[in-house]
C-alpha cells in the first residue's frame, strides 16, 4: 500500500519529531548539495516512472499491517528532514517487495522499496530505520540525477528496464536489464564512495532528529555484512562501503545528542509475521517469472511459486467410471462441474469461485449429437461465455483418450488470476450414453511443452469402465 504525506500531516509530524528528539547542530558534518541541471520535477517524473515498472514487474508483498509499519517508519524520518534539504513536489513512499535478497532502494523523488529480506535480517527497528535513513538520504540529496548531471545525457521514458535489472540484481537481474538503450541504473541505484558517505553522515543526523540511535545503523551494516555469505549481499554490492564505514557513523553519532525514543514497539510482531508466510522469492524466481503481480482487473495478486509436474504419477477414481493418473505432486480439488488435479499453487478457490493456472480439470458435459466434432465445438462455445479472451492456436486433431478415439484443440487465453498468457489443451471423446468427456489442461505459456507431456500421459493412461 501507497501512500503520500499532505502537507498537514507532513506538518504535524514534523512538530511532533522536533517535540520528541533534539540534535546538537554546531558540531555535526555538513553536507551540501551538488550542482544539478535536473529540476526537482524531473526527479519525480524519474523516480515516478520507475516505482511505477517496480510495482508492476516484482512481487509486492501487498501486507497491510507490513505496509503500515514500513510507513509509520518513514514517516516518522521524511519528518526529520533538515529544512534545507525538504524539496517541494518530493513524495516519500514505502513499499515492500516479497523478495529474499537483502535489499533496499529509494528512487528520485521520493519513492522506497525494501525487500522482504531486509526487515527480516535487522535485528532491531533502529537497524531497519539506519538502512531507509540511508536511501532517504540519497534521495533528498539527489545523488540520482547530480551523478548523472557529471555522465552522458538520458530521456525520461528509458530508464525502467535498466533500473529494474539492477534491483532484482545478479545474474538474474542482467537479464531483465538486457535490451535497455542505457545504464542508467549506475546512476539511480549504485553511487560511488563520496556519495555512500553523504548518505551514512545525513542518515545518521536524521535518525538522531526523529528520535532514533543513528549507531543502529552502523549494527546494521555489520549484520548485513555478516549475513551475505561469501558473495555478499545484494544491498552492498550497490552500495560500496566508503572506508570505515561504521567507525564513521559512530563518529558522526558521537557529535549528535538523541532525546525520546522513536521507537513504535511493533519490530518484534512484524518480524512473527514475516516468519509465519510462505518464503519469499529469490531473485531468480522472479527473473523467471515464477511470481505473479497483477491480475487482469489491475488489483493485486497472490504470489506463488509452482512446481513442475513429477515424473512420478499416482492414480485416483473421481467417478465409478473412471481411473485417471496425474504427477504425483498434484491434488485432487472438486471445481463445479468436475475435478481438478493441480499442483500446489495452481489452484484457487476465492469465496466458492475457482481457478486454476496449472494443471487438469477433468469433467462430462451431458446431451451430446453423437457427432465428436460438433459437441466439442459447442463445449468450447460454453467455454468462451466465461473465458472471453479464450482462442485457437491451430487445428484439432485426433488424439486417444482411454483406447477410445478422441480430438485435442490447442487454445491460448488470459488468466484471470495472473494476468499472464497461458496454454489451453482441451481434449475430448464420447462416452457410450452420448455424454462428453473432457479435459482441459492449463500451464503459463512458457511452460506449455513441459505440462503438454504430463496431460499426454493422462490422457493415455486413463482407464474408462462406462
């Protein structure tokens, strides 16, 4: 959930801040702005565009009670900015991403991303706030666009897929960046040392303003750093360590006088919370798009991950009729009509309305001509008053079902559930009263040759008794 401050709010807050923690001004660093032939609107028109591709192409946790906390935090720091640096049109948001990476990133203008896994390694709510008083920074000292005023000159309008690339990160972020005309991710997400300096030093003094330790943000550098194994974390590798780093920010934390206590007391619930969900995704899971983000109706989706069919099948008896072997890790799940075998993930079931995006729904349509072709013509007539955005892909063909004759109609459609493109198999054949079998096996586009050898196997393994 979004949300951005009005000016009564920012105002309000502010006094409350100033009210709660005082800092000691003659002795601490300062910091100015670099020059910058970029308008402040230019920055929320960058930072705008790209938060804009951010929510739409990672997964959003879209957790209320997260959401909030991640903004009360925020709010409680943009409340701290010093009066130099509070630029007009500048609207701070906060977002989490359902990503596992330890990750944080602050766009011009105002708008911040954290990861998932960045709230879960903090161990304190100071350590989580030092990492957005960090990006905060960064933003409301325009590193973005005065590093690039120094570089090549760039159009707004083609920074989305670099800046997306590197915020997944990695391997897997290289290739969501592939086919951008410019790197402009350099500039808007990965700052050099001076600028890394900047950003520790004012995020310090601001935590310090809102009533936060600003030494919490040098823990939390140091468990980043322990938590990022080897390769470290992906947070780092975007933000190079300046040199002594931690020393630094104590030193800086020493210069600074912190009254009140900041602290809202929800750190320790929020992380339960966490804890209790499905795992978060890795950055490869979401360059392969195994997430989903937004469904066809603009709202947002469930997340999951799905597993490919087993090569292992076992048999089920839906009906007294009929004996059917699916993958071994797919379900049984009553859906109208019929029965669904769906893997986990692949199924949902919203207040009696149900879906499926991977799998087999199995079902007899009643009243058959007798003639195979027109009555799987008619079923798919039915079928397209639901599904308006199902079509054809090619021919019918003749398949077997059972031992007995069958036709197979390769279809495509937009899920109503994910939004994604996704292969349709509908197979059908009579039944000996005239009824129609059929079978409908639905995968994500992508993955259509890998489920098209499962539903073949179901298809010919399937024993009628009727």
């Amino acid at each position: 959930m979004t949300r951005t401050l009005s000016p009564l709010q920012y105002s309000a807050l502010t006094a409350l801040v100033l009210s709660i923690g005082v800092v000691s001004v003659t002795s601490q660093t300062k910091i100015a702005l670099d020059p910058n032939k970029y308008s402040l609107q230019q920055d929320v028109e960058l930072g705008q565009e790209a938060a804009a591709e951010v929510r739409k192409e990672l997964p959003m946790l879209n957790d209320e009670r997260v959401e909030d906390y991640a903004e009360r935090i925020g709010e409680i720091l943009t409340g701290a900015i010093p009066a130099e640096f509070r630029h007009a049109g500048f609207r701070y948001t906060f977002d989490v991403v359902n990503q596992k990476e330890i990750n944080a990133f602050a766009l011009p203008g105002g708008p911040m991303f954290l990861n998932r896994g960045m709230i879960e390694s903090a161990k304190t709510e100071g350590e989580m706030a030092g990492v957005m008083a960090h990006e905060i920074s960064h933003v409301v000292l325009r590193h973005g666009t005065a590093q690039a005023t120094k570089g090549q000159k760039f159009q707004i309008g083609a920074v989305a897929g670099q800046i997306l690339g590197a915020i997944v990160g990695g391997p897997a972020g290289s290739i969501i960046a592939q086919g951008s005309q410019f790197g402009l991710s350099a500039y808007f997400l990965k700052y050099g040392r001076e600028y890394e300096r900047q950003a520790d030093l004012l995020g310090a003094q601001m935590m310090a303003r809102a009533g936060y330790d600003p030494r919490a943000m040098a823990s939390m550098f140091k468990t980043i750093q322990a938590e990022g194994g080897r390769s470290g974390p992906e947070w780092l590798s975007s933000h190079p360590d300046p040199g002594n780093r931690s020393d630094a920010i104590i030193r800086e934390a020493s210069m600074l006088r912190t009254q009140g206590n900041a602290d809202t007391g929800q750190f320790t619930s929020i992380q339960a919370r966490l804890r209790g969900m499905s795992p978060a995704y890795t950055a490869e899971q979401i360059a392969r798009g195994q997430t989903r983000s937004r469904n066809t109706s603009g709202s947002p989706a469930r997340s999951v991950t799905v597993q490919p069919p087993s090569t292992r099948f076992r048999s089920y008896s839906p009906t007294n009729f009929l004996r059917v072997s699916v993958p071994s890790n797919w379900e049984q799940l009553n859906s109208g009509g019929g029965v669904t075998y769906a893997p986990e993930g692949g199924f949902v079931d919203d207040g009696g309305q149900t879906a499926f995006t991977h799998g087999i729904e199995i079902g007899v349509a009643q009243g058959g001509t007798g003639n195979l072709q027109r009555d799987t013509q008619q079923l798919l007539q039915n079928f397209s008053r639901s599904n308006p955005q199902l079509r054809r892909t090619g021919d019918t063909r003749r398949i077997t079902i059972g031992g007995r004759q069958g036709l197979a109609t390769p279809l495509a459609n937009v899920s109503d559930v994910s939004g994604q493109q996704e292969y349709v198999n509908l197979s059908t054949a009579h039944l000996r009263d005239g009824s129609l079998l059929y079978l409908i096996g639905v995968a994500p586009q992508p993955q259509a040759t890998t489920y098209e050898r499962a539903f073949q196997r179901v298809r010919e393994t399937m024993q009628i008794s009727d």
